[in-house]
C-alpha cells in the first residue's frame, strides 16, 4: 500500500485508491440498482437547455460512469462517450460495467493532461473534481483542449476563495496509517489530506479566459437538487446533507455551482 505517496498532480492516493465505498456507490448506480446523482440529472438538464447538438461527451472524472447510465436514459445510444479518471481502480470498474456499449471508452489519465488520441468532444463536464485539485489552471487548459463546443465544471465558488484541507488520520480513515498525533509535518503541513477548495468568481472567471480559446461563461448556482434525494440514507462515507437548503459536508457549507464554458 502507497502510504501519503503523492499522484504526479499533487494529490494524495489515500483519497480513491483504497476507499471503496464510493465508488462501490458509483458502480451500483452505473447499473442503475441505485440512485442517479441530483448532480447527474441536473448535469443532462443543463446539456438539454444549452440545445447544443452533441456527438461525443467527455466525463473527467468519471468513477464507474454513473453520468453515462443518466445520458443514455435521457439522449439514447447514438453519442459518443469517453470517460477518464486518473484513479485505476475506478477505470477498471468502468470498462468492466460497460463493455458492452460500443460507444463508451474509457481511459485512465489524470484531467491535467488528459492524453488521448480523439477529436475534441462537443461537450465536456467535469463534476466534483475541481474542488480537489491542488492547482486548477491545468485541468482547465486540458479541458479546453479537448471540449469542442460547451464544457461544464461543477465545483464551489464563492466571493471568497477557501484553500481546505480535509486532514486523514488513521482513527477516522482507515486508508491511512497517519497517526492521529502525527497528522501534521514539522512545518504544519498535513502528512495525508483530501482538498474541499472554494473558488472566488473572479479567480475562477480569470482561470477560464486564461486557458479556454473565446467563450462565454456562466456561473448557475446548483439549486436543481431535491433535498430529499440527497439525505436519503445511502452507502455513503461522510456524505453531503442538505440544511436550510444548503448543501453541507460534514462541517462544511459547499456552496456548489455549474460553471457554464461554451466555446464562440
Ligand atoms: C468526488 S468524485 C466525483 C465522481 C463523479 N464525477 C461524480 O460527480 O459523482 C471525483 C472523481 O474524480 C477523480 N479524480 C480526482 N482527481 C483526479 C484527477 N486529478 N484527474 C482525473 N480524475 C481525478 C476521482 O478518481 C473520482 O472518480
């Protein structure tokens, strides 16, 4: 086991590589035994107002690809799908679910550098993976390299930025073997973490022009979820309640948006 060892990108492999619950969620859902994500429906409902025609869709970060069982519900089997992930265990899942449908591929490959030999995809989106990232202007640059048309990104953005860091130990994640006494470096920086950062408008609006060709970008606040849905009782680790009509994370307020980036 890779303990507190790194991705090339920054990120701890303690976050997915040894924590099934959720993707064991993501595979029954890819199977459709549980159920499809608010964010999911409201991902294709978003696609279907932009009325954007579309051939081919790019999911980064696709876990099983439980957004693929979403689209073919609701825009049939004729669309292209590529799903990537940069965690094996989640790719390996995938292609197993889905090697029956011919147009569904999928690659392992981190979103920062998303190397696959296709034409650029109508439409891209990419769903709770901002907020983990270390470093977004990457992953955005290889977005727009591969989004012909409209890319999405569901991720928090506020007027403030947030940089979050969600601490492992091994008494509350048994992934790790940090210690709780031991969580922090000599310098205080976590030895094992998972990031929950919150973007500012600004930044994110400067992020975008700096690394997509032209575009119009529009920020919707995610209100589409059905409280109800989300707080039902599921096989989830810490998962999201919503309170107030806001969607929490354990302690935190996530006050998630649907970054609209539709190419001119
Ligand atoms: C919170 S899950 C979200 C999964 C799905 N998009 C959803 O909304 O349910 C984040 C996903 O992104 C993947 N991921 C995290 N960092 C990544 C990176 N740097 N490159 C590619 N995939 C990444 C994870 O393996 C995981 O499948």
């Amino acid at each position: 086991m890779k303990i507190n060892k790194k991705t090339p990108y920054g990120q701890y492999y303690e976050e997915y590589l040894y924590h099934n619950v959720y993707l064991n969620l993501s595979k029954k859902r890819s199977l459709g035994i549980a159920n499809e994500m608010e964010a999911a429906k409201a991902t294709a409902m978003l696609i279907k107002k932009s009325k954007i025609k579309f051939n081919s869709i790019l999911d980064a970060g696709c876990q099983s690809g439980h957004y693929l069982y979403t689209l073919r519900k609701r825009f049939g089997s004729e669309f292209s799908y590529t799903g990537i992930d940069g965690f094996e265990n989640h790719i390996k899942a995938a292609k197993k679910i889905w090697q029956r449908d011919q147009k569904a591929k999928f690659y392992k490959c981190w979103i920062q550098k998303i190397n696959i030999k296709t034409r650029p995809h109508d439409i891209s989106f990419s769903i709770n993976v901002f907020t983990h990232l270390p470093e977004i202007n990457k992953a955005l640059k290889s977005l727009n390299k591969h989004t012909k048309k409209l890319c999405i990104i569901r991720t928090p953005i506020h007027e403030i930025s947030y940089k979050i860091q969600q601490v492992y130990n091994s008494k509350w994640y048994k992934h790790t073997t940090v210690k709780p006494i031991d969580e922090f470096d000599a310098y205080g920086n976590p030895r094992s973490c998972n990031l929950f950062n919150v973007y500012s408008k600004e930044f994110f609006t400067h992020a975008i022009k700096k690394n997509f060709d032209k575009c119009k970008i529009t920020f919707v606040k995610d209100t589409f979820f059905d409280a109800k849905n989300i707080n039902k009782k599921e096989d989830k680790f810490l998962p999201t309640k919503v309170i107030n009509g806001m969607q929490i994370s354990d302690i935190m307020i996530v006050p998630n948006c649907f970054v609209l980036i539709e190419k001119l």
